[in-house]
C-alpha cells in the first residue's frame, strides 16, 4: 500500500509539473499573442496593385476609345455586383465568411502543421484572409510562418473593425481572374462582355470558379475544360449547401458560353503613332508610366477619328501602287484655333517603323520657308509693295544663289515674289530685313529656337535651310490661319483623375499684327490660284499655302491652310535621295500639293466656307501680272526680262504631271473656278530645284535650292545633314 500510496504521490506530481508547464505555455502563448497583437496595426496604406486602375485613352469625341493602358481594373460598389455572384464567391471561397472572425481556424492550424512539420505551406485562407493579403501594403506573397502570422494578426483586426460587406467589395474589386482581368467588373467584361450587374446565376458561378486557377480557366480546352465544368458544378452545389440555391435552381442552371478572350492590344494603322505622341505629351506634363498604368486616367486626345482616317486615305489614295518604300509621306493637320493636332499620318506601318513622318522627321522646310520671311518683312514696315531684287544669280558674302536656269525677274514686289518663288528675291528679302528678325518671326510662328539657330547667319536661311517637322510646319501656318495668334499644338484635350477633370488649351499668344496675317495670307493665296501650287486649289473655298522643294528634291513640301485649319504635307527618304515617284523626282507642287487637296477636300466638306480677310492693299495689281507667263515653283522660271536683262535664261523642261488625287477638287490642269469666276491661267511648269551654295562660309556648294533634307532624330541608317 506504501508503494502504491507513493506511486500516486509521484503521478499527482508530474501532473502538477505538467499542468503547470501547460499554463506557463498557454500564458507565454497568450503573451506572444497580445505581443503579436500590439505590434500588427492595420497598415495605413494599400498595395500599389491593389488598386490601380488602367487608363483609359479616347479620340477627341471622348466616347470613342482609342485604347486601354496598364491594368484592366474598374472598381464598383458593392450594390453593382449582384446577388448570385456575391453567394457563389462565398460559396466558393469561405462558405462561413458572415459568421466566422476573419481567420480559418482549419486553415490555421494546418499552415502552422506545415510549418512545423517542414511541408510545404497550405490554403486555407478565408476571403478576409485573402484580401488582406492582396491588399494592405507590407504583405507579401512569400510563403513563410512570419508573414502568414502577420497576415492572421491584420485579418482579426480587420474583422473586428470593418464591416463583411467592405471586405468582401474590397475582395471583389482586388482579385485576379484571369484573362487580364482584375476585379468583378473587368471579369464580367472578359468573360461575358456584360457589365457585372447583368450576370446570370450560372455566368457569376463560372467566374467564382475561375478564382482558383485563373489561368487554367481563361479559355479552357481539352482536360482543362472538362476540370473547369467540374469546378462550376461544384461552386453550383456549394450555392444550394448554403442556402443561396434550391436544388431545383441548382439544377436548371447550365454552363455558360464563355466569349472568345480579346487579342492582347497591338496598334493597328496609325494608333500605334498616335499613342506614342499621347505618351510623350503626358510626359511633358508629368505623367509618369505609373501614373497611366495604374491610375486610372480619362485621357481624351484631339485626335478626329474620321480625320485620322482621311489623312492616311489622302496618302495612299494619291501615291500610285509602286510608290518605293523608302519614299516617306507625313501628314499634319493643326486646328488654328486651339492648337490641337486633329489628325495626321505617320507611316505605312507602325510595326515595321515606329519612327513617324508628321511629328518626328525633321526635314529642311525648303520654299515653305518664304511665308515667314514674308511675315517678318510685313512686321518691320515693309508692304505687299516693297521691291527686291529678283535678278539671278545673287551673291551675298561668298554664297552664289541663282534662280532657276539663270532667269532674272528684275526688281519684283513680295506677292510677285512669293508667287513666283524667286530665291533671289527673297534672299535679298532676308539682307533688307535682317536675318536675325527672320529667325525671331518664324520661332514666334513656332518653329524651334534649336532648329533655327544653326543657320541664322546663313544668306540662304530664307530659302528654308532649316529643318522643321509637319506638325511644327502646319502649327507655323496655323498662326497665320488665326490672324497672327500663335497657339502651342498638342494632342491631349483633358485628362479625367481621381481628383477631377483637367482641360488642357491654349490661351494663344499674338507674335503677328492681324495686317501681317492677312497680307501674309494673301500673298498665300496667290500661290495657289496662279502660282506653283495651283495643284492644291480647292472647288468651294478660298486656301493659302506655298510649296517647297530641297537639294536635288531630298524632300518635297506643300504647306497651307484655309481659315479653320492648317495642313502641311511632306515627302522625303531616309536616304536622302531624291523623292521619286514612277520614275518622276518630284517637287512640291506634285504629290505633297494633290495629297494636301485630297485631305482638305474631305476635312472641309460640309464646313462653312470663310473668306481670308482683306490684305491692307486690297487692290493691289503687281506690276507685271497680266504679262507675266505661269510661275516656275520654287523659284524656277519667270517672265521675260526685257531687252536690258542680258540673255534670255535657259529653258528647263518641266518634269511630267503625275494623275490627279481622285478626291479633292479639280486636277491641276483644269481652269474651272468655283461660282462662276474667270477662269485661271494654265497652272505652272512644275517645280524644278536649282543648284544653291550652302550656308556662306562652308565652302561647299550643294546642288538645288536650299541644301539636303535633315531627318533629325530619324531612323538606324538615315543620312543626317551636314551640320550649318
């Protein structure tokens, strides 16, 4: 009886000393807790994907979408997302997630047996759990013991200090779906193409399916097909478990027809161009890639739609099949009234050369030049009728500048001049002037100080040795469309945030008297209605404009406006070559003229037709109008001389007249004028370049009027233009 007595005494006493072990690791656990506890604050900020919302970009209409940027989110209220798919997520994922306290204490215990047992950790996570962990900042998705005690600690407190219904919308608008798709409402799009309120039982079943295997079941096939109807079957029959379902519902419910997934977006035609110049300007105005991708901006673009379309018809329409490829065509269309770039083309293929012909290449502006000059020569008190000296040639310092074959003009005033493109004219133009005030009129016209300031002390500045782009071109003419107001382009009408809409004009800034846009503009017209851009003429309206062509025609120009918008169009190579067409080198007033007709036709159709208003000598007659023979473009060509001239100049022969644009107004060679005016002289010769020494000082004389083309930034293997 002793030893049993003593027996006992010893089994009391290791329970005692194992009770007692108990409590000291049930009150050093509970101290690890309410340590724990106090050390896991809810964190106060989200992740940053847990959140972001793409960017919407739109055409100018601000309905129409021209493409979705970063990540395809679109958050909704909790009282968007019906019934059946709140039930079948909850069905899915945590059928006790009204009653529980955030945590699974299952799922716990078996992440901590995994733990300690050293298996890889499991599931088991409640929805809170899993919002939490996709959404609080400072949560990661390793998978260790630390962090999933942390995740327990933040999920309790949570549950405790918000509502179900927030965890759940927060839950809902955060997890992934597959297909791109984040959140109900993107899932609802992707799969279904519905907004998320009109989703059906079995549809809403599909996408609570899907959460477990987001990849898997984005478009499943074969195996994979099969497993994702057993999974919606399985997420149908959790619906009737918990009451959300009959099983008469249950049972009537079918598999739903998944649309087919959209194609990841790939710029096609001139989207990709565009969005390129709707990133660059966002940029500029401090718009990171985070920002666009993740913070769910409305960004509407000046971009016409119908205008895009028309812009890349007007190229491809007019330049015949054939057309190398290495002929480059750019198009920019600016509204003068706001600066916005309302269409333009870029290139045949964004894919094959993302380098774009409107914006990026810059090349020498050529005779387009000239309406600047023109326009510095009006502010500094010179008029329509200032004379300057059109003989040929004309040396200035060591530059020799003939005009075409030699042809003199004699003494000519700035319209005759600039209908006739007489270099000399306008190089003599320059010296009266000053070169410095020619370099002053076309920055504030808003080409380039940089672009400009390489060659200001270049005698042949006036006859466009500058390089300029046809978005900075039209934008210069643009000024003189508004009546001397020059307003900065751009391609962003407003961008939408968090905070607000912020519309984005321009105030516009007067750089020209309204006499010097008009008389300006006049001078323009002349060009068109019997100068070397009577390819160009409209049927039902007045337009302005002036052709340009470079060195041995590296590039080709027409430039102009009527007074609701201003167009330039160039054509150039990368190589520097002459732009040839059909065997045809061609001048600015061939294909850049017809394309500029053929877009301006259908960019005004069905507009008001408004008159340029009166140059300040409305009247004016020149002095040699009605015996003057048609202008050579660009300078090439004139009327006889007289007697006292010297000897007649050497006939060029024209270069062949290329077919008409099918669109756009008459061909060149009608004579026909809109409401039943006196019909036109034949249009001119076309232009023909003429040998012209480069800028004075190099010592290097370039065959044609102002030098070789210059691509700027241009592509891998494009030929830059000298420098000066």
């Amino acid at each position: 009886m002793k030893g049993a007595g003593k027996g006992g005494s010893g089994r009391r006493r290791l329970l005692r000393i194992a009770l007692a072990v108990l409590g000291a690791g049930i009150i050093a656990a509970i101290g690890l807790f309410a340590v724990a506890w106090a050390m896991t604050p809810i964190p106060d900020s989200t992740q940053p994907g847990a959140t972001a919302q793409g960017s919407v970009i739109y055409y100018r209409d601000g309905r129409t979408v021209l493409a979705k940027q970063g990540v395809n989110r679109r958050p909704v209220g909790l009282d968007r997302v019906p019934e059946s798919l709140r039930n079948a997520v909850i069905a899915a994922e945590n059928r006790s997630f009204y009653s529980d306290q955030g945590v699974s204490l299952r799922g716990t215990a078996r992440a901590v047996w995994s733990t300690v047992s050293g298996q890889q950790i499991q599931g088991g996570s409640t929805i809170t759990q899993q919002m939490v962990r996709n959404y609080y900042s400072g949560l990661s998705q390793e998978r260790s013991a630390v962090r999933k005690l942390k995740e327990i600690m933040i999920s309790l407190k949570v549950d405790r200090s918000k509502s179900k219904d927030w965890v759940l919308e927060q839950y809902l608008n955060t997890i992934y779906f597959g297909r791109g798709a984040y959140g109900v409402q993107a899932a609802a799009d992707a799969y279904f193409r519905k907004d998320v309120s009109k989703l059906t039982v079995a549809e809403s079943a599909y996408l609570a399916a899907v959460i477990q295997q987001p990849t898997r079941f984005a478009d499943p096939r074969g195996e994979d097909l099969a497993a994702a109807r057993a999974r919606w079957r399985w997420v149908v029959d959790g619906m009737v478990k918990t009451g959300a379902l009959t099983p008469e519902e249950a049972a009537e419910a079918e598999f739903p027809k998944l649309k087919k997934p959209r194609e990841v977006f790939e710029p096609e035609g001139q989207e990709g161009y565009m969005l390129d110049q709707v990133r660059a300007e966002l940029r500029r105005r401090g718009y990171t890639d985070e920002d666009v991708n993740q913070g769910g901006l409305k960004i509407v673009t000046t971009f016409d739609g119908k205008l895009m379309e028309a812009a890349e018809r007007a190229v491809t329409s007019v330049l015949p099949e054939g057309t190398p490829k290495k002929v480059r065509t750019g198009l920019a269309a600016v509204d003068p009234a706001t600066g916005e770039v309302v269409a333009f083309y870029g290139g045949r293929d964004y894919d094959a050369n993302k380098f774009d012909n409107a914006f990026s290449a810059e090349v020498q502006a050529g005779s387009t030049f000239k309406a600047y000059v023109l326009a510095a020569a009006l502010e500094n008190d010179h008029g329509l009728g200032t004379r300057v000296d059109g003989d040929s040639p004309m040396r200035v310092a060591s530059a020799r500048i003939p005009n075409a074959g030699g042809a003199s003009y004699g003494r000519v005033d700035l319209v005759q001049a600039m209908r006739h493109s007489v270099n000399t004219a306008f190089v003599d133009l320059g010296q009266k002037v000053g070169l410095d005030e020619v370099v002053e009129a076309a920055a504030a016209a808003g080409i380039p100080v940089d672009q400009l300031t390489p060659h200001r002390d270049a005698a042949t500045l006036p006859l466009g040795v500058a390089s300029v782009s046809a978005v900075q071109n039209a934008s210069g003419f643009a000024t003189f469309a508004a009546g001397g107001v020059h307003r900065d382009v751009h391609v962003i009408r407003s961008i939408t945030t968090a905070e607000g809409k912020i519309k984005i004009t321009e105030k516009g800034e007067r750089v020209f008297s309204e006499r010097t846009a008009a008389d300006v503009s006049y001078a323009l017209t002349q060009v068109v209605t019997g100068g070397t851009g009577t390819a160009a003429r409209l049927y039902d309206r007045p337009a302005a404009g002036k052709t340009g062509t470079t060195d041995k025609s590296a590039a080709a120009w027409f430039a102009g406006y009527t007074p609701q918008l201003s167009v330039a169009v160039n054509m150039f190579r990368d190589d520097n070559k002459p732009v040839a067409v059909g065997g045809v080198v061609q001048y600015g007033g061939q294909y850049p003229a017809q394309i500029w007709r053929a877009f301006m036709a259908e960019a005004m159709s069905g507009k008001p037709v408004k008159e340029f208003p009166e140059p300040s000598s409305y009247g004016y007659t020149p002095s040699y109008a009605d015996d003057a023979p048609a202008a050579d473009p660009d300078g090439e060509g004139g009327h006889d001389p007289g007697p006292d001239a010297g000897p007649a100049p050497e006939e060029t022969p024209a270069a062949p007249t290329p077919d008409p644009a099918p669109t756009g107004g008459p061909a060149p060679e009608e004579t026909a004028v809109p409401d039943g005016g006196e019909p036109t002289a034949p249009p001119p010769p076309q232009e023909t370049a003429v040998p012209v020494p480069e800028d004075p000082g190099t010592g290097t004389e370039q065959g044609g009027d102002v030098g070789t083309a210059d691509r700027g930034s241009a592509p891998a293997g494009a030929v830059q233009a000298p420098a000066g």
